[in-house]
C-alpha cells in the first residue's frame, strides 16, 4: 500500500520470518553463537527459549542456513506428535524411506543405519525442533531415547529445542528429569531494547530499499519502544500500522499521533500510562 508514497521496495514490517531481515541485537547474536559453538561441541541438547514474538522462529531458520553447508540438518516445525509419528518424521527428514519399514522397530533400525552412514561423513546430525512446547511428554521422552542412538565415540544425534517459556515448565516435572540433566547448554531471548528497536527498524527498512532520512519521529521511536515491549513482531505490528495512518494522511514521517493510532488498533499492545492519562 504504502511502499511507493515512502520509496520502498518491499513491505518491511511482514510478519513472515526472512533472514535477510534478521538483525544481530545482542540477545539474538549470543543464542546464535551459542547454538554454533555448542553444536560444534558436539553437545546432546540445547535449549532456547522466548516470549511468544521474541524471533525464535527466525533465529531457528538462521542456524538451519548456518549449519547448511556443514551438518546434515533434519527440521520439526511442528511436534505435537505422537512417539511414532515423531520417528517417522524424522526418519523421512534423514532420507530414510520409511514407506519400506513395516512398524516402529523396522524404522528405528534403518534411523539408527542412517545415522551411523552420516557419522561416516565426519559430518555431525542436528535435528531442530521449533515450539518444542507443544511436544506431548511421551513424546519428549521417546526424543530423549532416541539420542541413546550413538557409537563407542560419536553422538549420532544432536538436538536443538527452540520454544516458549512453557517448555521450562514442562521440564521441570519430575518425569522430564533425565532430558533436563542432558541439556547442556541453553538461552532465553530478550526482548529489544530502545536503542536496539531503532536500530531494528531502520535495519528493516534499509532492507525494503528504503535510504532516505529518519522515518520514525524520535518520539514515535520512544512510544513503539514503550509500547511493544521490545517484543519484535509487536514492533513489526504498530510499525506497520504507524506507517499506514501516516500514508492514509499523506505524511512522509511518521510521529507520535501515527503511532498512538497503531497502539489503539492493536490488542497486545499498550500506551504508557502518562500518555493515557494526558489523553
């Protein structure tokens, strides 16, 4: 709508994870780092975990084009699974023609053949599972026997666990001990601060094409800041927002009265209780 009316090339605020989008604040800089040097570790479990909104998905799409060109990479989008089901896709995503395993054993015996065929490699296998919160217990817990699955000094498989802060509560349960004590390393996403969600959003508006001055008033930068929490697709949200009301006025900055009319049509977010009581 308005990407012409700013000089932009793209819309810059899609709710769609894109890496070119992705920006190095410094939480989501030290989980990646994290993710690679554990992983080059050859470490068992890692654990991140976010606010809903916070980037995880994204930072999840990052390490599987990080890790492209160096392991082999077996991806779960969605695990609300049973234990079955749960082999099966990952067998499917190892390359493993399941349609030729009779049952579960068949699968688990032609999963561990291909692992030991890819440890051959000196390539390392990482399975990432994304909102690993929605996993079922036994689920999980046929995960954890499933990186029994190794040789006298290889790991066979190693296991990235990205979600929301439910997945904590969910491992604190007695019957979750013997995964919990295998996660070596882990990391909770922050949210943005204000000097990172200015930069955040001339990043992604350097990425749409857009090279004129500052779009966001100081003072609208300070209220999105305030407003969203720091949380990045909240800030995507009200930026996008804010950008259609300056449009729909035919204003080429987008201020503070932009802003608050992006507030107003957006449920999860907030004014400042001074600038309510001053409206």
């Amino acid at each position: 709508m308005y990407e012409s009316h700013f000089g932009l090339q793209e819309a810059p605020f899609a709710l769609t994870p894109n890496t070119r989008y992705f920006l190095r604040a410094r939480s989501h800089s030290d989980a990646l780092e994290l993710l690679l040097v554990a992983l080059r570790e050859r470490e068992g479990f890692i654990k991140i975990t976010g606010e809903v909104g916070t980037g995880k998905t994204l930072l999840c799409r990052l390490l599987l084009n990080e890790l492209e060109q160096d392991a082999h990479t077996a991806y779960i989008p969605n695990p609300h699974l049973t234990p079955d089901t749960l082999y099966e896709a990952v067998a499917e995503e190892l390359g493993v023609d399941v349609a030729r395993c009779a049952n579960t054993h068949q699968i688990l015996k032609a999963l561990n053949e291909r692992l030991i065929a890819l440890a051959m490699e000196q390539r390392p296998v990482v399975l990432v599972i994304d909102e690993a919160q929605a996993m079922p217990e036994e689920t999980i817990e046929a995960l954890r026997l499933l990186t029994n699955l190794e040789t006298e000094s290889t790991r066979l498989l190693q296991v990235v666990l990205f979600g929301q802060p439910e997945l904590d509560e969910l491992l604190k349960r007695d019957s979750m001990r013997q995964l919990r004590q295998r996660i070596t390393f882990q990391y909770r996403l922050a949210p943005l601060d204000r000097v990172s969600v200015a930069q955040y959003l001339r990043h992604r508006l350097a990425q749409a094409g857009y090279n004129g001055g500052d779009l966001f008033a100081p003072a609208a930068l300070r209220l999105i800041s305030r407003s969203s929490g720091g949380i990045p697709r909240l800030v995507n949200i009200i930026a996008h927002k804010s950008m259609l009301s300056a449009w729909g006025r035919g204003d080429r900055q987008v201020g503070r009265s932009h802003v608050i009319q992006a507030i107003r049509d957006t449920d999860s977010a907030h004014l400042p209780n001074l600038l309510v009581r001053w409206l």
